[in-house]
C-alpha cells in the first residue's frame, strides 16, 4: 500500500524517507515549484529532470550560503584581513613547479597546440598557462557533484537567479551526454572540469577537439586547451598580438597614466623613454598598436606595457593578478626566468584600512572604482593623483 501510494505521487515524495535534512523538504518544493518548470520550458526532458534531481538534497556545507530561498544575512567581507600586496601572488615557488609540467605537455601536445592555434588564433603558451592557473594541468582535485552545489546555491546562495540558470545549463550538458553525472565535478563555486567552466560557458565556449562528438573538458586534455582556446577567441583575443611587456617606465611618466583608458600607441611611449626591460626593442608589428601602461603594485613593483589581449585575459577571471600570472607564466615557458624588476616592500595593511582610504579619496572626487578593500587601476591612479596634488612625487601605491 505504501509502495502504491508513493508512485501516485511521483518524483515529490519519492525522496521523502530519505529526508534528513532541516531544509530538504522545502529544498524539494524549490526544485518542484522553480527550477523543474523553467527547466522543461528551455527543453530539458522529464526523463532527465527525473533521473539527475530525484533524490537530491542540499550541500549545506558549501561556504558562502545564506539561507532557504536566500533569506538570511549573508556572510560579511572581513574588512579587518590583511591586504594581500601583488608580490604575494608571483612566488617563484609557484612558478617553477609549473614551468617544468607546462614544457612537457607542450611537447606532447605539440601538434595540437598548432592545430588550435591555426584555428583559434590563440598561442598554446597562454592556453597552457590558464590551464595551470585554473586546474593544475588538470592534476587538481575537482571533488563536488557539480549539480549539487548549482542546486543548492540556487536555493540558498546570494545569486540565486544566476546559479538556477547555471543548474538548468548543467542539466542540458547531461541532457546532450557530453559527460555522465557521476563525472560531472566542479568546484564548490560550480567552476567544471580542467578549465573550471560555469555550465553557461560550457555550452558557448566548449570544444570538441577530438572529434569524439563529446565536449569533455573533465578528462581530454585535447578538449580542454581549446575550449580555453574557444573562450579567449570568442572574448576577442587578438591574433598575432602578445599580452604585453615588463618596462622600464620613466619618472618623467605618471603612474596616474595607468589604465586601459588610457591607451596609446606603444611608439608614443617609446617616445617619452620608456623601454622594455630586456633592452630588444618592441616587436616592429606591436609598435604602433596600442598599449596601455599596467602598475600593479604602483612603483613598487614591475611595470608593464599591456596589450588588449591582457584584457581579455582578465575575461576569464577579472583580476590583475591573474592575468598577469598567466601572461608571466606562458613567458616562462621559455625562459624561466622572473621579473627584471623586483617587488619592493610595502606598508602592511588591511582591507578595511583599504576602503577608508578609497571613502577620502572619493570624498575628494576620485573614482576609485568603488570602495571595496581592494586596489584596482582606478584606486592606484587615484592615490597618485591625490599625491601630485600635495606636492609629492607619484607613487600610486598606499604607503
């Protein structure tokens, strides 16, 4: 009788017994009420809503959750956290322990690379070195059932339209047999695979290289460097560009000159002195592109001459940091060697001491690019700014 009672209520109460959690039921009511029915409407089968939700319940161990249906406080930025300066993110440990894994794999994959590179446009030493940044080389652990943390971060996460959409793209994945749901792993932001993907950026940007009829960036190292390839291309990468150059950048320059916004062509820079770190001159094809000046670390760091291809970079993940780890590291694949520059010492700090500066600085009339305890282009250039107004030579860096 019981077994006849739960088929005539279907997929909602056959997980019932198996309910534990304080949040299942309503968990189940979500699914049912929001994600099922905009689900079927852009195609997922009934066959497939029923095989990959039934049965599932939340991971409410994910960090970053605020409460069923996003109702609750979500957690607070520590503004009292050290500020992390640049130079933490380029230790030479890290560098050298990928420069070794990097020129193996271009070996062996020699003849693909060329092969996406024809096609795409985009040099395999930046596909190599974004797959380091992102996965490892695919040697990190991915251990999270993608599904689940997409479910549950729709239900109790602080984007759930976002993350209800990316469950949808998810389950078209599995509908389309790209991959099996068992294989199907991310990260506990929903990032997939090799390249740590969203599932929306899986169904724009991911290759079949192989030729299998399968876009798998969990287990192809063939599909995952184009499908990197694929998303820089389709980001605009610029073919036969680089993404730029260490310099040596002149006091006669402002720092306050930093920003994409403020590009030029790079002759115009050479004209007021600057010149890149290696003494070569620059490429006779980049010379009259234009380029902008890149201070990550104001003058208290390296300095560089960015390309429109850094910024695309930073496409995949919107930080400079990131984009330059990347640029340096498909550098050092070469010839690994460091920054000609080094990275000198700076005043320790926190993010809250950060955001206050950049609250005097906007009171002031600054665009700091918002006052968030962290320095971007527009907070460095500002600080400069304020400092030439006191009087002071321009370092656009806290201090």
């Amino acid at each position: 009788m019981i077994r006849r009672l739960f088929l005539c209520f279907g997929l909602s109460v056959l997980p019932g017994l198996a309910l534990a959690g304080p949040h299942d039921a309503e968990f189940r009511r979500f699914l049912e009420a929001d994600v099922i029915p905009e689900a079927k409407r852009q195609g997922v089968t009934s066959r497939i809503l029923t095989r990959e939700l039934k049965g599932l319940t939340p991971n409410t161990k994910l960090p970053g959750l605020v409460g069923p249906y996003g109702k609750g406080k979500p957690p607070k930025v520590n503004f009292q956290a050290e500020f992390r300066a640049p130079a933490n993110y380029f230790k030479e440990s890290s560098f050298n322990g990928l420069v070794g894994p990097g020129r193996r794999l271009m070996k062996k994959h020699r003849t693909t690379l060329a092969k996406i590179e024809s096609r795409f446009g985009v040099p395999g030493r930046i596909v190599l070195a974004i797959w380091a940044r992102e996965s490892g080389y695919g040697g990190a652990k991915i251990p999270h059932d993608a599904v689940q943390v997409l479910a549950t971060r729709a239900f109790m996460g602080q984007r759930r339209d976002f993350f209800k959409q990316e469950l949808i793209s998810a389950l078209k994945i599995l509908q389309e047999g790209h991959i099996s749901r068992s294989a199907m792993k991310s990260s506990w932001g929903g990032a997939m695979g090799q390249p740590q993907f969203m599932p929306s950026s899986f169904l724009k940007y991911a290759a079949d290289f192989e030729g299998d009829g399968k876009r798998d960036i969990w287990r192809s190292d063939i599909d995952t460097m184009a499908s990197i390839a694929n998303y820089l291309a389709k980001h605009s990468w610029v073919k036969g560009r680089d993404w730029g150059y260490e310099i040596r950048l002149p006091d006669t320059v402002s720092c306050t000159r930093e920003g994409p916004d403020n590009q030029q062509p790079i002759a115009a820079f050479v004209r007021e002195g600057v010149t890149r770190v290696s003494g070569r001159p620059f490429p006779a094809h980049e010379v009259n592109q234009p380029g902008n000046i890149l201070l990550p670390a104001g003058r208290y760091g390296p300095a560089f001459i960015a390309t429109e291809n850094f910024y695309v970079i930073k496409k995949y993940n919107e930080s400079d940091a990131y984009a330059l780890f990347v640029g340096h590291l498909a550098d050092r694949y070469g010839s690994n060697k460091p920054f000609v520059a080094t990275w000198k010492p700076t005043k320790a700090t926190t993010r809250g001491a950060v955001r206050t500066l950049q609250q005097k600085l906007e009171a002031k009339g600054h665009d700091v690019g918002g006052a968030d305890g962290l320095i971007g282009y527009k907070t460095r250039r500002s600080i400069g700014k304020d400092q030439e107004a006191g009087g002071f030579f321009a370092t656009c860096w806290i201090g």
